[in-house]
C-alpha cells in the first residue's frame, strides 16, 4: 500500500475496553480509519450479546482480560502502556477502581489520550451512579417525551423509539474529540482526558427542538403546532389518528402513495426553487398560478407586508393552499412508482425518496455501489451486510471499503502488534495554560440548513475561528436560515456575497487564501459549475483542507451520489420511518428536528480533524467526506446488518411499541409512567423491593409488574429501582429539564455544571430572550471549551470582515452599491 493508500490513522494505537454500542462504536470508527485496536472484554465475554458486535468490533483485535485478578491488571497496564488512545464507557469512577485510574496513567504519560463515555456526567450528584441503560437515558433526557408533533396530536405521550440515539450521538462527539485531540497532540506533544456523557450527547442532538424562544413568530408555526395549541387552550383531547395527522403536513414535506402501493416522501418546502420544480414536473405549477397560489418576491419582509397570504418556497403553507395542493399531489403520485418517482425528483433536482426498510436499503443499488453498505465475511455470522464507514478522506478511503472480521487474540499477539509501531514522534510537552484543539484554524463556512452549519459551530468551541458566507439573496426562507441559525450560527462572523459577480467572487478568492479549511454541504454536480469543487480552491489556495457533505454520498459514486436531501429523505431511504410508523402503510417522521443531521455535523467534524491530523503528519491535503445516509446507517447500528440465516427484522417499531419485552418497556405508576429497562439477568434483585420480589416467580410477568407497579408513585420506584441497581428512570421531558438546568449567560460553556445545562440570553441580538444549551458534551481536562456567543443577524460582519481583508470603505460601498455584497437579509432579525 502507497503512501497516499495509507489510511489516516494507521499508526494510532487504541485500547478499547468498551461495552454495549458507545464505546466499541469510537474505536470503531478509529479502526476504520486505520488504527490499530485492541478490543477487550471481561473473562465472560461481551456484556451484550448481539450480532452488531461483529460490526462494532471489526477490523479488532479482540481478547479476554480479568480486570480484577492481578495478572489481568498488570496485562492491562502493560497494553495501554503502548496505546495513544484508551477508551471506556463505564460509570465514573469503575475504571479507576479497578486500578486503571486515568489521571495518573496522563502522569507519567501525558501524551496519552483517554476518552470516558458514562451514562450521566461525573459531575452530576443526582445520576452519575445510576445503571445507565440506552432507555434510560433517552427516558430521563426527555427523548421520549413530547416526541414531536405527530405523537403529541396523536396523544400518544411518552412514545417508545428503539434508535439508540444517545449512543449514536455521545459516539460522534467523542470520536470526533479523539482526533481533534490527536491532531493538537501533533503541535503540544500533549494528549488528553476526555469525557463524554451520553445524557449530555442525546441534549445536544436535541438542541434544535429544546431552543426556546420569547415571542416566536406566529408565522413559522406549523398547522400541527397550531393544532395542539388550540386543543391544550380548548381542554380537548390529543386524538387524531394517523389518517387524521396526515391533512396538517405541508404538501411539500409529506407522505404520498405511488401507483405501485409504495410510498414516497417528499422534502421540499423551503428552497426558492425545489417547490416550484416540484410542480413542474407533476404538471401542476400552471394550475396552481392560475388559480390564484401568490408569489412573495421577498419573503424577509413582515408578513403583513407581503402581496399575498402564501408563496412557494415558504415554509409552512397556510391551511387553504395546504389543502389544495396536497389533495392535487396525491392524485398524481398515483400515476407512477415510487422508483419512478425518485428519478424525476433526483435528476430535477429536488429532494424526494421512497420509503425503503432498513432490510431494503442494506441490499440497494446505491448504497451497496457507493460504499455506504459493506461486506464482512465475520468469524460468526460469515457474509455480512454491515453499515461502512461514517467518514472518509477521498483518495485513500477504498480500503475502508474491505474490512476484516473481528479476530480473537492472546495477550502477547495483541502486544506484539502494538510494538510493531514504532514510537510517535511528538513535540516535547507544552504544559503551559489552556488552549483549545483549534485555536488558530480559520474556517470559511459555505454551508446550509442544519449539518453543514452545525459542524462548523462545532468545531468552534475549540477555539477554530469561523466565518460564515451566505448568498447576497437567500435561497432559503427565513425558517430555514434564521430559527435554525439561532443555533448553528453561533460563535461565526456572517457576510453575505454574490458568488456570481466577478467581484463578489474576488472577496471570496481573498477569503479562501485566508482560512485552512472549507466545509461545503452539496453533492458535485452542484460545485463545479459554481466554481466550488476542490480543484478550483486548490488552484486559488493550495493545501487548504476541503470538507464535503451531501446527503446520499459514500466513499464511491453510486446512482443517487448526485441526488438533493435532506436528514428526512435518509430517515425515509435507510428505513428509519418505516420501523417508527410501523410498516409501509403508516411511515412516520422520527419526531425530533436534526435527528441525522446533527450526528452528521459531528461528522464532517471528525473528518476536518482527520484530514488536519493527516496534513499535520504527511503535509498531503485530502478532502474529508461524509453524508446523511452514512449517518442514517449509525443510528440504526443495533440491526442494520444482514447474513444468511439472520432472524426477521422484528424490532421494537410502530405506534403501539412500549419497549423491548415485560423486563424493559414502558409501565404505568400510579401517578404516571416509569420506563424499567431489566433483564433476566436482575431478576434475584427485584428481590429487594418487597413490592416486586414475586417477579421472577410470577407465571404472567407483565401482569404482575403491571399490577405491583400500578400501585407505587413513579419518583419512590425510581429511587428504589436504582438502589437496588435495576435501570429505571421516569420520563422527564425537555421542558422540565431547561427550566431546571437553565441560567444567566455567563460566558461559561456548561461543561461543570452536570448532565444538562442551558443558558438564557436576556439580550439576544435577536431582541428575544432566547434559552438555548450549551456546547457543553465535550468535557477535556487539558483543553479549553470556548463558550460560543449567540448567532448574530446574517451579515453583521460583512463590512468588518472586508475591513480585516484590506478593502477599504469606499470600495466597500461600491461594493455594497452593486449587489455583489449585502450587510443584511431583512430589517429584522427574525422576520415576523
């Protein structure tokens, strides 16, 4: 294998003591960017008992050790003794009671880095020892809870969903951690100590649906939200049916039926062309102009100053035109098949899929030609279907294409292969003051919506400076760009340019030859005529890193690399929607805003820092790759898989889905509802509560937990549950938690505070008091967290950021004068 072959962090050695998914899905993702990892478990074996094992330990070297026994200790410390990367997911404070304490293995070692994933912060009196379980946490996080519109309608509250997002979360921000660490290490020779709370993780994948704001708009509030609001103020029931549900979508982000039964999600409400594309091509965008559809040239302006009460491209559409367009859509769907269906939207360029299950995509043409499904032949299960990989750099990515099955080894096999590398050449030790692992990288942002900007608001808490470059005209509608900027946005300088005036183009030129790295969310078929692909910036700044994410992309080009999307098109293609709603007829929206799109901001994330880390190490620039369907595939990690002889694809799905068996769902108390995630395993310690100790003995289970459980307060068999180490945790919901854990903005990140903290801006430039959480997951001992300002207006910095690249104020305003740059899209910040 060349040089340029070589995968980016082949070299790195991990020792990876993981459990469960979190844990082993980091080292995971190291593998399969290259390193070398030791994958080690308890004398017993795996603590669970799964065949995605075989995915989240390939490419490891697996054995057993006896952290308790002397000689397993000793064989331990002798491994992590040659590792850079030690990883766990234990509750704080089990390593270091089992003799691997991390702070004193830094000590003598401070080019270590070691990275802890518990259940609930170190810092949080309340849970940090609770049992920690998946449903756990999303329970007592509010995951469950007031899950979206659709379920509140439908009233069923709290809802049960099998995605393990905290694990799916928590494992994104700390394997992007990890190597944004590994970089910094190659300029300080200083690793570091890492934790990452799953509870924290899960908040800041639902940063965009627990962002209050004083006075929102009633302009952006969808007819579902109108819907329940009018039933909370009226006393009414949530009751509507699905069937019900579906008349209060907008026509543009909805469920169709196609001639061939199969559905069809269409996702285009609020670019300024993919609706009207949309009806275009189903021969419906004369008829609705002519009877009557109005078009607001600018829809910044208050909408009590617009021509009309609706337009297309504005999202939501009022409940008339709601109505008449979806009623003439879902007529026409039924002309054609939904594969048909996808060719129109994808080569129109506009964003639509079917809805595929999770078993149909792990065998789809695209997916499996572009690399976004793999083939393991496991030491178990022989040929697998397993996700790929999540992150890549293009051009030394094909052997992640090929991974090896998880292979057993004896301890001295597992430290032989360790000393075959040899020592890293590390700067001596800067242990000097705090700085963060980007503190000098400038960033240009050209991205939009949620992922791309999410990840460059990412990659600023570590200090990376950013600027953010929108359109001198927007192409989205202001709830596309400024309710979601008031979290994506923040910590960024905004100028807004005209890419397509020989002048804006050379503010930007200058921009580029100004920063480090380029983050970009298209697919290529959009770059290139722009001017954008990374050979035009290479040419303008060479050695500048080019991050790319789109929405169906993988490590090779497949039918649909080019196709428009976004996080919802995934949810619908990778089968996320079918196992919510519960089958073909009833594909429901996984309720929270960003599902995937964060996870896949974390992304792009990890591959900026992998393509840093890279540069560092062989001065080669390689573009850093990753997409929403790549994401799509992590979330479902516990069954997206398949082999000869795999049980049916039967998890937990639909409506009516409590949990997992009569050990682990959902239950009634006596004043609400407790989710009891148990195992056969704890059946002898429902013996210590009086109440529940006929458990294990009771011929009807579910019955008689139903009935014992029905009778005790949910707070009481919280507590008790926990004492007596059974997983428990009553469902919060987002609300509660952000009132409980919010403060005054004090210019502090969260990261001491425990497993939830918010901040409220009393003087948003916004003009609303707005409550938002803070970037607070990411809790380095050596490295600073930098707390990021609130999102300012878009454009606020346009004239100080051409100041800083030597225009001055005269040929600003010519510039200003000729639309090739703007200082703002509205008069208001938040255009009501």
């Amino acid at each position: 294998m060349g040089n340029a072959k070589q995968l980016p962090l082949q070299g790195v050695n991990v020792i990876d003591f993981g459990q469960y998914i979190a844990g082993p899905a980091v080292a995971m993702i190291l593998a399969d960017l290259g390193a070398t990892v030791i994958h080690i478990d308890p004398p017993t074996g795996p603590l669970w008992d799964s065949p995605a094992n075989a995915t989240l330990n390939r490419n490891k070297l697996c054995m057993r050790l006896d952290l308790k026994s002397a000689d397993g200790l000793r064989q331990a410390r002798e491994l992590v003794a040659k590792a850079d990367v030690v990883i766990e997911n234990f509750r704080p404070g089990v390593m270091a009671g089992l003799g691997l304490n991390f702070s004193e293995l830094r000590r003598s070692r401070p080019e270590l880095i070691t990275l802890s994933i518990p259940g609930f912060a170190s810092n949080d009196e309340l849970r940090r020892e609770w049992r920690a379980t998946e449903a756990v946490i999303a329970s007592a996080s509010g995951v469950f809870t007031d899950m979206g519109q659709n379920r509140v309608l439908m009233g069923i509250n709290p809802s049960f969903s099998p995605l393990p997002l905290a694990s799916a979360y928590g494992t994104m921000l700390a394997v992007s951690a990890v190597v944004l660490a590994l970089q910094a290490r190659e300029k300080s020779g200083v690793g570091d100590e890492i934790e990452v709370p799953l509870s924290s993780a899960v908040m800041e994948g639902l940063s965009y649906n627990s962002i209050k704001i004083d006075g929102y708009p009633l302009r952006y509030k969808t007819l579902r939200e109108k819907e329940s609001e009018r039933r909370r103020a009226e006393n009414l029931p949530m009751n509507l049916s699905y069937e019900e549900l579906q008349e209060y979508l907008d026509p543009f982000y909805r469920t169709y039926e196609c001639a061939d039964g199969r559905k069809f999600y269409a996702v285009c409400p609020s670019h300024r062309d993919h609706a009207k594309r949309c009806l275009q091509a189903m021969g419906l965008y004369e008829e609705m102009l002519a009877a009557g559809l109005p078009k607001v040239d600018n829809p910044y302006l208050p909408i009590d100053q617009w021509e009309g009460d609706a337009s297309l491209g504005v999202y939501p559409l009022p409940a008339d035109w709601a109505a008449r367009i979806s009623a003439r859509m879902k007529e026409v769907f039924l002309t054609k098949t939904a594969a048909e269906w996808e060719v129109i939207f994808g080569e129109g360029r506009f964003p639509g899929a079917p809805h595929r299950s999770t078993q149909e995509w792990l065998h789809d043409e695209h997916s499996n030609t572009a690399g976004l499904v793999v083939e393991v032949t496991d030491r178990e299960y022989g040929l697998m279907k397993q996700p790929g990989p999540v992150a890549w750099l293009e051009g030394c990515a094909e052997p992640m294409l090929k991974p090896v099955s998880r292979r057993d080894v004896t301890f001295d096999e597992a430290l032989a292969t360790l000393q075959e590398r040899p020592t890293p050449t590390l700067p001596a030790p800067k242990l000097d003051g705090q700085s963060g692992w980007l503190d000098g990288v400038k960033i240009l942002d050209l991205t939009n919506v949620i992922a791309g900007p999410h990840s460059t608001s990412f990659l600023g808490r570590f200090g990376a400076d950013v600027i953010k470059l929108d359109p001198a005209v927007p192409n989205y509608d202001p709830w596309n760009t400024v309710v979601f900027g008031l979290s994506s946005a923040r910590g960024k300088e905004s100028i807004l340019v005209d890419l397509n005036t020989v002048a804006g183009r050379e503010v930007f030129n200058r921009l580029v030859r100004e920063v480090d790295v380029i983050v970009m969310n298209a697919p290529d078929r959009q770059l290139a005529p722009l001017g954008l692909d990374e050979a035009s910036l290479q040419a303008v700044n060479p050695g500048v890193i080019f991050c790319q994410l789109d929405c169906f992309g993988g490590p090779r080009r497949g039918p649909r690399t080019d196709y428009l999307g976004y996080d919802d098109l995934i949810q619908a293609t990778t089968g996320i929607m079918l196992r919510f709603g519960g089958g073909m007829q009833t594909p429901e929206e996984h309720a929270h805003v960003g599902t995937i799109d964060v996870m896949c901001g974390f992304a792009a994330a990890l591959g900026v820092a992998t393509a840093l880390y890279r540069k560092h190490r062989s001065g080669e620039a390689h573009r850093a790759r990753t997409s929403l369907a790549a994401l799509g595939n992590l979330v479902q990690i516990p069954f997206c898989y398949d082999y000869a002889g795999r049980g049916p694809f039967d998890e937990p799905s639909g409506r009516d889905a409590v949990g997992y068996s009569e050990l682990s769902r959902f239950y009634r108390t006596a004043d609400g509802w407790i989710y009891l995630d148990a195992d056969e395993s704890d059946l002898d310690k429902f013996g210590a509560i009086a109440e529940l100790a006929g458990v294990a003995s009771a011929t009807d289970r579910e019955a008689f937990l139903g009935q014992a459980i029905g009778r005790m307060s949910s707070a009481t068999l919280q507590e008790r549950l926990q004492a007596a180490n059974i997983a428990a945790a009553v469902p919060d919901n987002i609300d509660n938690l952000r009132q409980r854990y919010s403060r005054a903005a004090d210019g502090q990140p969260g990261t001491s505070i425990g497993s939830y903290a918010f901040s409220v801006y009393g003087d948003h430039p916004s003009g609303h008091r707005i409550t938002q959480l803070d970037p607070y997951a990411i809790r380095p001992r050596v490295s600073r967290i930098r707390a990021l300002p609130p999102a300012e207006k878009f454009g606020a910095s346009t004239r100080r950021v051409l100041e800083r690249l030597g225009y001055s104020a005269e040929q600003i305003r010519t510039l200003l004068d000729i639309g090739a740059i703007s200082e703002s899209w509205s008069d208001e910040y938040l255009p009501t």
